[in-house]
C-alpha cells in the first residue's frame, strides 16, 4: 500500500521471506488485491478493538501458527 500511495500503482511483485524455515511466497498484486488488503487490515483492526480472538483453524494455517502447540481448535 505504501508503494501504491507513493507511485500511484501497485509493486510488480512482492515476496514473503521466513527466515527460520527458508520458505519464500511471492504474488504479483494487482488494484483488486491492494483493495481487498485493505478491507482486511479493517477487519482485523476491528477484531483487535473488539477483543475478539476467537481462533479459525484452517488446513494449512495451523501447520504454521505459533499458538497450534496450545490451541484446542486446531484442525487436525
């Protein structure tokens, strides 16, 4: 969002480096997915007011989240 509001378009691409494990995801974002981004971060920003931390286990998900050793929703 920060490269959309200073060059007036989205990166030709953008990449998630995981240090510890050496995965890396990269996507090319176009405007309908800097739009949803930021309906997201509204939702979870409203979720973090709210105090709601209910957990939404998915397949995939809690393979990486840091809480799966302790979370009794996790999909197994």
């Amino acid at each position: 969002m920060g490269h959309e509001a200073k060059y007036g378009k989205p990166p030709d691409l953008v990449e998630l480096h995981f240090l510890e494990s050496g995965l890396k995801a990269s996507m090319k974002p176009g405007k309908d997915s800097v739009e949803e981004l930021k309906e997201k971060i509204k939702e979870v920003a409203e979720g973090i007011y709210e105090r709601r931390f209910e957990a939404n286990p998915e397949y995939m998900a809690c393979q990486y989240c840091a809480y799966s050793n302790i979370c009794r929703a996790k999909e197994k």
